[in-house]
C-alpha cells in the first residue's frame, strides 16, 4: 500500500513536491491548500476577461532541471524552435521532451522581450541603472556633476564600519546618487528606513550593483547595441528575454496540479490545519478542517510544509519551546497588494513590463503593465492593463483601508505620475497578497535555532519561499521542493541540502 504525503500549500513548491511525489510508486500525496486557487504567490488572477499576475513573474533559471521541467508542460511557441537559449552567456538544455502528446495549443511559453526603466519625476531612466549620455541628460549636466562629486567623496572618505543599508548604497553610488535612485524605493519596498535595514541585505541582495557597473553597462550600450538586441540572432539571452507562459503563471500550475491530480494526488482547498503532531519527533498526524468545517485526522508517512514558518510552529503539538514560539512569532515579512486597473489609453507609450516608481510623491512602488507581458493577458488588446503595486503591512492603515478606498488613491497616484488621467479609467479591482517578502529582519538573527528545532523533526521536510523564510524565485522553490523528495525516495536523513539551494548570493533578480 502507498503511504501519504501531506504537503501543506499548493504553490510552486508545494505542487512541484505532490507532482514528483506522485511519479513514484511508494506516496500518495494529499496537498492541503488555504486559498480557493492553485499557484500562491505565483498564480494568476482573472478579473473580467483580464488577467493579473501578482507580482510579474518572469520565468528564468541557471538550473536546466528546472528549465526542462517548466518546458516539459509548457513548451515554447512556435517560431522559436531553432533558437537556442542563454543564459549568463551559458547554454540552456531545452527538452524536447514534452508531456502530452496532445496538448492544447495555448499551452506554450512565449519568449518575452525584458524591459523595465525607472520613473522619477516625469523621466524615465535605464533599470538596472546605467551611467549613459541619456541619463546624464535626464539629470541635468548640473546635477551629473553633483552626483560625480558624491561618488568621488564616497571613494575617498567611505563610511566605516559598514553598518546599514544607507552605508552600503553611498559607499558605491555617493550620497547623491542613493538619495535620488535608490532611497525612496527601498523604503516603498521594505516600510523601514535605509538606515534601520542592515548592511547585510545589500551584500545578499543587490551584490552585483555598483557605480563601476552602471558606468560599463551605459557604454556597453552605446559601443555594442546589437549585443543588447538579440533579436535577430538565433540566441535567445534570457537576460535581455524571458519565458512567460502565455496565460501568466498560473497557467502552469494549473497544468501541473491537473497532471499531478491524474497521477493520484489529492488536492483539497479551503483547508484548514488545526494540528501537527508529532511523536517520538516524528509527524503522527494532523487534523485539519475542509471547507464545510467537517474536521479529519490523517496519519502522515511524511509532511512538507510550504507555509510561513510563522504560522506553522504553532500548530506543532505537543508545543514546542516558548524560546522556539518566540523566534517564529518574531519573524517579519513584508505585504503587498496589487490594484488592477483597466485604462483606454495611458498619457506616453510604454513598452515596459514594469516600471520602478521612485517618485517620492505617490505610495506605489511598482507598476505593471499587463498588456507587455502577453497580449493574452488583456481582453480587449486595445485597452491598456496596469497593476499598481503597493508595499504595504497588514497592520498598515494604509492594508485596512476598504478596497474601494485604496483603488480610490491608486487612481489618482496613476493621474499625479501624468501616465494617464483619471476619466480614462474603465475599471479596477485589487488583489492582497499577505506575507509576499520573507524579511530578514525582526527575529531572523536568530533563524538557525528555529531551523535547527524544525530540522529535527525527522519526517518534516521545509520547502518553499515562506516555507524556508528564504527569498527563493520559483525555480529555487521548485528546487528545494524536488530535493525534499530525493530525501524522502532515497530515505536520507540529512536535509541540508535543501538549504543549501539558493545560497549563491549573486543569483538574485536585482542583479
Ligand atoms: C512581487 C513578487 C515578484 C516575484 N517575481 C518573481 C519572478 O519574476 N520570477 C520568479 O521565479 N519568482 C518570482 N517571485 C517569487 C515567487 O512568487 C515565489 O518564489 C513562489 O511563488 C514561491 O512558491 P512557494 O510554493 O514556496 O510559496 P507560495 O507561492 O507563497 O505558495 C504557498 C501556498 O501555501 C498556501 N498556504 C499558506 N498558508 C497556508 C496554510 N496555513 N494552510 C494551507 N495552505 C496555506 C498559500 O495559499 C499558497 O497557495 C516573485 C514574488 C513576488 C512577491
């Protein structure tokens, strides 16, 4: 007889653990998800025809197990068979080895073209920043040459010890240059002051970024455009492009939960986990209650969690430590929200998947705009298909205003940036996304007891982005999902390798 898998949260890491769970012949896995949808954070979103992606979810890996697995569901339109994909300069293995052999012909990834810039004042500039004539003409000759002296008194006179964010920003870009490009954002981002955010994050999260950088890619631009055009080449660089379903991301977890289903998984939403308990530290079993509050205790031969640590630790009965209670209450995550809206026009073309607000004026961190990451993700192609997005707490005043409210201020913030005036709009909706950044912040410091305790626990396996409390893309989710089951399967005790994914720091988006 098979014996049960409990995997708690159907996200990328979830699904990614019930589909491979369910290619073997010794677990029958039973995903137990909150929500009433597939994909957590990585799902899409249908309002009227127009679809949101929470987030702007781009599709690109070093790992080629993870780029043949997403193509293996999803392979890539045609018209890119020749291409061959890069990424870093390296090549990718595309599979062609695909699931169905009849397969729905909307089920393709599309190739996308990357663009992102910054908004500040009116102005577009190049994200990641570049040091180009465009830029330097944008700023005002004026102004370049106060940035240049910044940057110079930073070289000569660095703040030392390196001791919070704002050290970190000026000691490579000068106090100018920090001020105008990355103050505001960060702070949209995180809620917290530059100078309140350790060093730390800088080195983990933005390690690549420095005034040398800007300075080579701007000119690698101006002496070498067809490098940054590869278009007409048969190489795809998944730096400048990326994979995107053509549905948005969901489309793939939906596929994926749908052949994991066939497979034998079972798949309950609206459930509930009232207990986790363990025994001889080992999961027994957990009770959880579905949607018509009907409660069921089901014995579990192993559990992987892809929920917020912070709230799974409190369903761990017997209790444990108030020490262990303490640090998972203490953890921090940063909210977010997204306002759709649906506009006839916008004021200036935009090309962009997303814009960067740095605007000092107006609360919204990013925009997206829907229409540029697939047309199919519009209704009607003529209309323009935003999301503004709001950092946010769920303590916030600004989370607890009602949603006719806070579409009411992302209305208006839309007119004050001169994007698009008000009368253009035609609708809008909003979306919440609780516990969208695991922070390091709060009681992160002291994470390795939490871990430790948690690793303990032999037939419990952590996955995931929440799951880990860790930054992880989907690809690192999906990796340390896939891991979890070589565990399981191969019946190995140790499950540091699992935390080992996603450790390489220059891995990260912002770079
Ligand atoms: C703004 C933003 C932009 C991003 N951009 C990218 C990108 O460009 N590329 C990329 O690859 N990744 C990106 N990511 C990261 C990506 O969204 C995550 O890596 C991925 O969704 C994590 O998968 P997961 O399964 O670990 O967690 P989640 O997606 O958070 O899924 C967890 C699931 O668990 C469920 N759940 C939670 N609590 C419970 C509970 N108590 N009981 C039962 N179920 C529960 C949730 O409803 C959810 O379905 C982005 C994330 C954000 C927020």
């Amino acid at each position: 007889m098979k014996q049960k898998a409990v995997i708690i949260g159907a996200g990328p890491a979830g699904l990614t653990a019930a589909y491979e769970l369910s290619k073997t012949n010794t677990f029958t896995p039973l995903i137990l998800e909150r929500s009433k949808r597939v994909g957590g954070l990585s799902t899409t979103i249908t309002y009227k025809g127009n679809k949101i992606d929470i987030g702007g979810h781009r599709f690109f890996t070093k790992s080629d197990t993870i780029m043949q697995w997403w193509l293996s569901f999803l392979p890539i339109e045609k018209g890119y068979g020749k291409s061959e994909l890069t990424y870093h300069g390296r090549k990718q293995a595309v599979t062609s080895k695909h699931l169905f052999q009849k397969r729905n012909k909307n089920d393709v990834m599309m190739i996308r073209n990357r663009l992102s810039r910054i908004y500040y004042k009116g102005k577009f500039f190049e994200y990641p920043l570049e040091l180009n004539l465009k830029t330097i003409q944008s700023i005002g000759v004026l102004d370049s040459f106060w940035f240049l002296f910044s940057y110079i008194q930073a070289i000569v006179r660095p703040i030392k010890p390196e001791i919070t964010l704002e050290d970190f920003f000026i000691n490579r870009f000068g106090k100018k240059l920090y001020e105008t490009f990355f103050k505001t954002y960060t702070e949209k981002v995180w809620g917290k002051k530059c100078s309140e955010i350790p060093a730390l994050w800088g080195k983990q999260r933005v390690k690549g970024l420095s005034m040398k950088k800007a300075v080579v890619n701007g000119v690698l631009k101006m002496i070498r455009p067809q490098h940054f055009s590869p278009n007409k080449k048969t190489e795809t660089s998944l730096i400048e492009k990326f994979l995107y379903p053509k549905y948005g991301p969901g489309q793939l977890w939906n596929l994926v939960s749908k052949v994991a289903k066939k497979n034998g998984a079972e798949l309950k939403f609206e459930s509930e986990i009232e207990s986790i308990h363990i025994q001889n530290s080992r999961v027994s079993s957990i009770t959880y209650r579905d949607r018509n509050q009907k409660k069921y205790k089901t014995a579990a031969s192993v559990v992987i969690s892809s929920i917020s640590i912070q709230e799974l630790v409190p369903l761990i009965t017997p209790p444990p430590p108030k020490k262990i209670l303490q640090i998972a209450a203490g953890l921090e995550y940063r909210d977010f929200l997204v306002v759709g809206i649906l506009l006839k026009k916008t004021t200036v073309k935009l090309h962009d998947n997303w814009l960067y607000i740095h605007d000092p004026i107006v609360k919204v961190g990013r925009i997206q705009i829907f229409n540029n990451w697939s047309p199919s993700m519009v209704k009607d192609k003529k209309t323009v298909w935003i999301g503004m997005e709001y950092f946010s707490n769920t303590d916030d005043d600004f989370w607890k205003q009602k949603d006719i409210e806070i579409i009411t201020i992302a209305k208006k913030e839309i007119a004050a940036l001169g994007l698009a005036s008000e009368d253009m709009v035609i609708d809008a909706t909003i979306y919440r996304a609780p516990k969208a950044y695991p922070a390091y912040t709060g009681s992160y410091s002291q994470f390795e007891a939490l871990k430790r305790y948690l690793n303990r626990i032999e037939n419990l396996f952590l996955i995931g982005r929440n799951g880990m409390h860790k930054y992880n893309n989907q690809d690192h989710s999906m990796l340390t999902a896939i891991e979890a089951v070589n565990i399981i399967v191969e019946k190995r005790r140790d499950k540091n390798s699992i935390w080992d994914i996603n450790t390489e720091e220059e891995y990260h988006e912002t770079k």
